[in-house]
C-alpha cells in the first residue's frame, strides 16, 4: 500500500513534511495479557494501532485471527484513514487485531478473552466513544461488539455516550439497522454505479448494465456473502463460482447464495453441496473466465504470480488489500479495471459512522419525522384525488405516504455516499491524466483531503 501511496503523493506533489506526517503511524499499542482457560493459564497477544488523529475518534475494526501481526495492523490502519477520507466520514484510521483462532475456544471463553482485551484497551486510552471506536472484522461480530461495549460501561457508567465506544453492536444492544450486510450493500451500490456510467464499462471491455454479469466471488464471510447475495437477488447477476479456504463451487448458470451460505454454516464445508461441479484447488478459479471478480477474503490474493491469468474485466475489491501492488500494475496494463478497496469496502466504516452518530444523539433515524412524513403523504394524496377526481391506485398510495424508517435512511445514506464518492473519483480521472486509475484517483483525493485538514490545523 506504501508504494500505491507513494503515488498519489508524487502526482500531487506535496510538501514532503507533510506527506511523511501522512504516512506516519502515529501510535501503536501491544498488548500481552493472561486468561485462564480450562483451568490453564495461556497468554494472548494483540495490538490496537491509531494511524491518524486529524479527525476523532480514529475508527477501525478489530480482528481475530492467528495470522495477525503488528505490520499488518498498522498497514490496516493507514487504510482506515484514507477508506474514511474517500467516502467523508469524518474520523482517523485506526485498526486493532489479537492472535487466536475463534474456532478453538467456546463461547464462555471467547467472552472471557474479549472482555479481558476490551479492558486493556480501554485502560490504555485505545477505546473510547470520543478518540477510538473499535468495530468488527475478520473473525469478530455483533457478539464481540456487545461484550466490549458492555465492558466499557461498567469501566465508565458515567460516560453518557457509552454506547458509541464501539460499532457493530446489536441492534437492541445500541446497533443500528443495516450495519450487518452494509460493507456487502456497499460492494453492491459501487458496482452499480460504476454501471451507470457507460463510458468506464467500456474501458473494462464489458457492455450493458449490472444485470446478468457473470461473477466470481471469493470467500463467503460477512462481506462476500451479503455483496454475492444482494448481486444475484437485487440486480440479475449470475454467480458462476464461488472460492472457500477449502475448494469452489462452480456453476455456470448461477449459484444459489443463500443455499450455499447455510450449507457452509451447517456444514463448515462447501463441499458436498448438491448439483455443482466442485473444484479442489480454489486459487486457480480466480482466474476463471468472468465479467467481475470480487475477492471478499484475504490479503494478497491475487499477486504478479497469478495476475496475468486473470481473466475478469473488472475486479472489485471486497477485501482489503486483496491485489499487491506489482499484481495491480500488470492488471492495468492489460486493462483490468480495478474498483480499489478503500472505496469497495468502505460501506462498513461508513454506516458505522451513522451508528456512532445514532449512539451520541442517543435517538433512532426517523423516530422524530416518520410519521409527519405519512400524514403529509396522506394529506397530498387526499389533495390529488380530491381536485383531479381520479382515484390513486393503492400500492401507490402506499408508497407515497410511507414515511422513512431507520433501516430506509441508512440504506439511503449509504447510497448517496457510495455513489458521490465513484463520482469523485471518476471526475478526477477524467480532468487530470496523470490519474491513471480508480485507486490512484482515491489515494489523490484521501490525500489531498488529510492534507488539508493538517495544514488548516497547523500540523505540519
Ligand atoms: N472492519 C471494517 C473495515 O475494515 C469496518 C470498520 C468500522 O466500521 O469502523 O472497514
């Protein structure tokens, strides 16, 4: 990522000052503490990076995973502070990761280990409603989010805004509707607004609009199950693969989603799903013939060792950081469209924002306004039907007087977020030709942003 920075940087040309305070981590927590477990002690350990401070809280997700690492950690919150800046959000990058394998411990455990890491945390200053809001990822869920947040509160009862000290939570628990399936919902509105634009569809050699495409998604977890879910159920595409840790399912008239995603669940497999051809070796169809590929797993995944085989004509990236940066320089120069992660994926961050936003006006979306909003809709309705005497048909009725409620904000909010921030970058390509991609254009207009919030503050 340092070297696709690095770019944006020298297209810019700003200070130099400046864009080594940019790239700078500015903290770094590591933690080692000891949880007993079956009667015996075992050390974890973990780490919370806060990679920028122009805007508080820093915000980022937590991960659970054994290849976790102080590198990566820091490298994830980098990308948190330029994913927030491109879709304006209005927080610094942070990102926080422990080593373990969730599948090894049960749930009592889990919650021992989380609390005792959300304790570290938050008696270090790295989690708090006001400078460090945690969230999920990789390997945590709402589940996680509740036992930090729950133990937050009882570290700070007087805190009013408690419940904004992490996102993601349940809904009953200050969660707020749609963050679940948003960074999937979010895949989904980018690439549909990449298809309204004719003229980029064609410069990844495809035709027409979002329904029918064929694509390949990669890892069925949170991210690539919702955006694969919403792709085939919403907009008409076909999901023709379908790449799990251990093999593909391969089907060229669509696979079922929601079928394949309860087998995983119920089967820890995709194995043995009925009616589809099953391939062993899953990185080889990554580089199956297809309109769109969406790695929704790891790092890395596709590298130089394996770019020149892909056959996708755009890639959009679910995951972070899933092209190295040697593998995105051959894609571009075949042609291969990339729709970069820290715009993809930032549907996440963003409707955790609107979380946020929610837990510290401590009101849901629409509690103040939906019903004004109905009897206004009947009040207009009545008015028509009364001065053109034709009678309004029902369903429509219906939808005129609806007001909005949470879950319709959220969707829309992320929508409209979703679809400027494409167009940002898009404007940018088009107006200045040393912007050669949609990544390059992103990291340009992070930058530039961060640029100017530190020089307006002094920073520098
Ligand atoms: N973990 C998610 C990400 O990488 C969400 C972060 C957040 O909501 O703060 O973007």
């Amino acid at each position: 990522m340092d070297l696709m920075v690095d770019r944006a940087i020298s297209i810019i040309d700003l200070d130099p000052g400046i864009a080594d305070a940019i790239k700078a981590c500015n903290s770094v927590l590591q933690m080692r503490f000891p949880v007993k477990i079956k009667g015996k002690l075992e050390i974890f350990t973990g780490w919370r990076a806060v990679h920028s401070t122009h805007r508080l809280p820093a915000k980022g997700g937590i991960r659970f995973a054994t290849g976790v690492n102080q590198d990566e950690v820091e490298a994830l919150a980098a990308l948190m502070t330029f994913k927030c800046a491109i879709v304006d959000v209005p927080f610094g990058g942070s990102k926080g990761g422990l080593i373990i394998d969730p599948n090894k411990y049960d749930r009592d455990e889990m919650q021992q280990i989380t609390r005792r890491f959300t304790l570290e945390l938050v008696r270090k200053g790295f989690l708090n409603p006001a400078t460090n809001v945690p969230a999920p990822d990789m390997g945590t869920g709402q589940r996680e989010m509740a036992w930090m947040a729950d133990t937050y509160k009882h570290l700070h009862p007087e805190d009013i805004n408690y419940s904004a000290c992490v996102t993601g939570k349940p809904v009953h628990h200050g969660g707020i509707r749609g963050r679940t399936e948003a960074t999937g919902r979010g895949v989904q509105y980018a690439l549909r607004e990449y298809f309204r634009h004719p003229d980029d569809v064609r410069a990844a050699n495809l035709e027409g609009g979002l329904g029918g495409k064929r694509i390949v998604v990669q890892g069925l977890g949170n991210v690539g199950y919702h955006a694969a879910k919403f792709l085939s159920e919403d907009d008409g595409c076909k999901i023709t693969a379908i790449i799990e840790r251990d093999g593909a399912l391969i089907n060229e008239d669509g696979l079922p989603v929601e079928d394949v995603y309860r087998y995983i669940v119920e089967n820890k497999t995709i194995k043995g799903f009925p009616g589809t051809s099953f391939v062993d070796d899953g990185a080889k169809v990554l580089e199956m013939d297809c309109d769109i590929l969406i790695p929704a797993a790891l790092e890395a995944q596709i590298h130089e060792g394996n770019a020149d085989r892909i056959q996708a004509r755009l890639i959009a990236e679910a995951a972070n950081g899933p092209v190295t940066y040697g593998a995105d320089q051959k894609l571009q120069q075949r042609g291969v469209v990339i729709l970069p992660d820290a715009y993809v994926n930032a549907g996440g961050v963003t409707v955790s924002y609107f979380e946020w936003i929610r837990n510290i006006s401590h009101i849901r979306f629409g509690r103040m306004q939906r019903r004004q909003d109905e009897l206004r809709g009947h009040q207009i309705t009545a008015m028509l039907e009364e001065h053109t005497g034709v009678h309004v048909d029902e369903k429509l009725k219906q939808n005129l007087t609806r007001g909005a409620d949470e879950l319709d904000l959220v969707r829309s909010g992320l929508d409209d977020t979703m679809r400027m921030a494409f167009q940002e970058m898009r404007d940018l390509r088009m107006n200045d030709e040393k912007v050669d991609s949609y990544r390059t254009a992103a990291y340009v207009i992070a930058i530039k942003k961060i640029a100017t919030s530190y020089i307006d503050i002094g920073v520098y």
